[in-house]
C-alpha cells in the first residue's frame, strides 16, 4: 500500500509545497522539467530527484514514506474496526503531504484540506451508520465544526499572531478523529500539539533559531496530537 500511495503524495508534496503567492509548482524550478504524468519520474521516488538536473524536488528523501510507515503503526495499534479505520485512514493520506508542505512553506492547501475534511466526515458518517452509533458522528461533527471556528475567530481577532486559515480547515477534519474517539481525546489531542508547539517553540528560541515574533506553523502539532491520542485510544 505504501508504494502504491507514496509517489501520489510525493507529487502532491512537490506540486502543493509553494509560498501562498505562488502558482503550484508545474516542474522543476532549476531547469523547468515538467512535473505532470509524463514528468520526471525519479521526482516521485524516495530519492525526490529531477530527471533532468538532479536537484531535489519538494520533500526529503524518505520523508514521506516515514510518516506513511507511522501512521500505518498508529492504525494498528489503535485496533479500530475497520469503517473508523478507513475514515482514519484517509485522514492520514491527507496530513502526511500537509505536514511536510506546512513545514517547509507555513502553508495548508484547500486542495489536501478540504478533501481531508468532507472525506474523514463522510467516512466517519458511513462508520456510524454501519455500527449504529450515529452519537458519535455528531459528537465528531461538533468537535470538528466548534475547533475550526475557534481557530478562525483567532484569525479574525488577531490577525497573523492568531492561528491561519488553513490551521482552521485543518482543525475540522484533526478534531473531528478526535471527537469520533471521544471528548477525552479531544482534550488530549489538543493538550499534545499546544504542549508540542510551545516546547518546541521554546527549544528554537534557546538555539536562537527563530525570534519572538516568528510564527511556527501549527499544522504539523495538530496532526500529531491528533495522531498520539489515536495511539493512546487502544487503552481507553
């Protein structure tokens, strides 16, 4: 399954991760070698290499297929049945490339985005009417809708030092898993990625490696709050 879906979110990576007031990337900004089916092929290998020039082409050798094996040992050690695990599932699809490209160009495409919401929604849904528990579909949707307008209002209230957008969009589908799981894990998921981001943030600001006013990109602290209370919810 890993090599299957790899090299699509390789590409989605290369293509998706641009600055905000760019044009999604069309090929390779060296030597301009398309980036479309008929590309480069080793863009979308582990090694993320031009055909043409060698240089490397959106995320790190690896990086990808890394955060793929993590979330595939997530699923299993949260040992959900299997309707959950394909909304999970699909969720991971969608924050494997938003974490690399929030990470490398503080951005969180409505293409991977919203595709991450309506899908881990309606999966979600199918899950409930399948076992019955439309209770927690509601309770998912809830989660979902009230933290994404919780991080928009911030938005609208204090501009850049509020969380972005995207961060809101993001939220819908990362605290709808949550909120699936239940309102335990909605705390802990939250309580992991603001805990994950101010450590780290602390830890970059000692190293002098950002500034008080830098802005860490909170997407990736979300997905993996989200993903450690998935972890932890085999115990409950």
């Amino acid at each position: 399954m890993i090599l299957t879906v790899a090299p699509l979110l390789r590409r989605l990576v290369a293509v998706e991760g641009v600055p905000a007031d760019r044009p999604r990337r069309s090929g390779c900004d060296t030597c301009g070698t398309p980036l479309g089916p008929t590309g480069p092929l080793r863009a979308v290998s582990p090694l993320a290499r031009c055909a043409g020039c060698g240089v490397r082409l959106g995320a790190a050798p690896f990086a990808v297929e890394l955060l793929l094996l993590l979330a595939v040992a997530v699923l299993l050690l949260a040992d959900r049945p299997g309707p959950e695990t394909l909304a999970f599932a699909w969720f991971a699809g969608c924050a494997v490339p938003l974490v690399l490209i929030d990470l490398a160009v503080h951005r969180l495409p409505d293409r991977l985005t919203c595709p991450a919401a309506g899908g881990t929604l309606a999966l979600l849904g199918l899950a409930a009417l399948l076992g019955d528990d439309l209770g927690a579909w509601r309770r998912a949707l809830l989660a979902g809708v009230g933290a994404a307008v919780l991080f928009a209002l911030t938005t609208v209230l204090f501009g850049r030092r509020g969380f972005g957008l995207g961060d809101a969009k993001l939220a819908l589908s990362a605290v709808a898993v949550l909120g699936w799981l239940g309102w335990s894990a909605v705390v802990v998921g939250l309580t992991l990625a603001f805990l994950g981001s101010a450590l780290c943030g602390l830890a970059l600001l000692l190293a002098r490696r950002i500034g008080w006013r830098d802005h860490l990109p909170f997407g990736p602290f979300l997905i993996v709050g989200t993903f450690g209370a998935l972890a932890l919810s085999s115990g409950w």
